[in-house]
C-alpha cells in the first residue's frame, strides 16, 4: 500500500493543477497541433538548455551535499543532448549568456537556490526531468512528426540513453526522494517550490506563444 504522504506522492498530487495548466497552455497546445515552427522550437530548447546547464552544473557541485547529493543523477543530464539538437537544427546559440525574460526569473530562482538552499534545486530536477522521463516520451513523438524526422537525430532531448528501464529509474528516483533526510516543513518547501517551478515553465512557453502568433 502506497502511503499518501511521501514527498513523492505530494509532489504528484499537489502540483496536479499546475501541471495540467502547462498541458493546456496555448504553447503546448500549438506544439501538439504541429502548429510550432522550427525556429521557435529552437528556441524553446535553447532556453531550457541555459536552465538545465544551471541545474545540472549545482548538482554536480553539490553532489556531496547531504541533501541535494541523494539526489545526484548524472545519468539525466540533458545538455550535452539539448546541443546536439541544436545543432542539429543549425540554431546558433544566444551570444553571452543573453536570455529572454522569463529565461532570466527562472535562471535567477535557480542561482539563488544555489546560494541559499541548495535541496530546493531537487523540486527543479523533479519538474523538469520527471516530466522528460514521463510526457516528453510522447512529445518525442509529437516533434518527429511536427519536424519531418525519420530517425533519432534532433531529439537526443527526449533519448535517456543512460537510463535504459525508465519505469525502473522512476522508481528508484522516488525511493531516493522519499528516504531525503528532511522534516516536514522542509518537504512542504520542495512541494511549494515543484510549484514555483511549473509556473517557471508557464512563462517560458507564454514567452514563446507570443512569438509563435507573432510569426
Ligand atoms: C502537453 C504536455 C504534457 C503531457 C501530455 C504530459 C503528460 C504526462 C503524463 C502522461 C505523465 C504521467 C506519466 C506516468 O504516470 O508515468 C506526466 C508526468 C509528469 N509530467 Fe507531464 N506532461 C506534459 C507537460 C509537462 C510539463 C510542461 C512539465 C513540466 C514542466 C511536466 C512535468 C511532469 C512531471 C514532473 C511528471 C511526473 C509526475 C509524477 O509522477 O510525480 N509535464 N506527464
């Protein structure tokens, strides 16, 4: 039996809202219809690609942290992937550093979680690569369709080649994230900042809606 307070089923349950928020924004919406140019797709990855490089460069810095270091999983590392679409796609990386605006809020969430409380980092990696892990294996789908791709060059993104059985690893991320040394409220703060997270998500595709019906 399943009890309904680990920090994995909190996750779950109390960003439902949220997540169902970020299938239904109009950008995800347009990505499912096909409806999103190339060019913008780029764009989305690239601006995910300067969000996970933060992730991922404190996860590697703090692997010996005693919280955030339980969960160090080096095998979800999605950067060097994200650039290999990239350049798939012939996108040219933005020049020094630049990020849009809802590029840079979540960026700077990240780096002060860095700074302040490095196991918030943790309800970051869950947003994101859970989500990767989960819907993306259908989004994959959705891009090599949108994109004309008849094999897997341009959606290294979406192929966990370090992570063969993923319905295994899921739980093993589960198990990991539900044995973290941490008290109730500071798991409640993981939950809130999941949320924070998703809402980061928002903005970034708002960002890009607003271009895609621009172009
Ligand atoms: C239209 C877009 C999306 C679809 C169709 C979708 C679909 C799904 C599905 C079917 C699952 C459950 C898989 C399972 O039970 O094993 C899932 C899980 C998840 N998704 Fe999404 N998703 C979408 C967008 C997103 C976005 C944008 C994010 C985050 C930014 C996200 C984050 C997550 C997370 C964290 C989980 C794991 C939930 C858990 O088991 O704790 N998803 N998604």
């Amino acid at each position: 039996m399943t009890s309904t307070n680990t920090i994995s089923t909190q996750l779950r349950e109390d960003t439902r809202d949220l997540h169902l928020a970020a299938e239904r924004s109009p950008f995800m919406q347009s990505f499912f219809r096909g409806q999103v140019g190339r060019e913008i797709y780029c764009h989305m990855l690239a601006r995910l690609q300067q969000v996970y490089a933060l992730i991922e460069k404190y996860h590697t810095q703090h692997a010996d942290h005693p919280v955030l270091g339980k969960m160090y999983f080096p095998e979800l590392f999605r950067v060097e992937a994200m650039q290999q679409d990239l350049a798939f796609f012939n996108h040219t990386p933005a020049q020094n550093g630049e990020m849009t605006e809802a590029t840079r809020s979540y960026a700077d969430r990240i780096e002060w979680l860095a700074n302040n409380w490095p196991a918030g980092i943790i309800a970051h990696q869950y947003t994101r690569y859970l989500g990767d892990l989960s819907g993306g294996q259908m989004i994959k789908k959705v891009v090599k369709r949108a994109y004309s791709l008849a094999d897997e060059r341009g959606v290294a993104f979406y192929n966990f080649a370090d992570v063969p059985d993923i319905p295994a690893f899921k739980e093993r991320y589960r198990q990991a994230i539900d044995s973290l040394p941490i008290d109730d409220s500071e798991k409640q703060r993981l939950v809130d900042e999941a949320n924070l997270s998703f809402r980061h998500n928002i903005a970034l595709f708002n960002e890009l809606d607003t271009e895609t019906k621009a172009g």
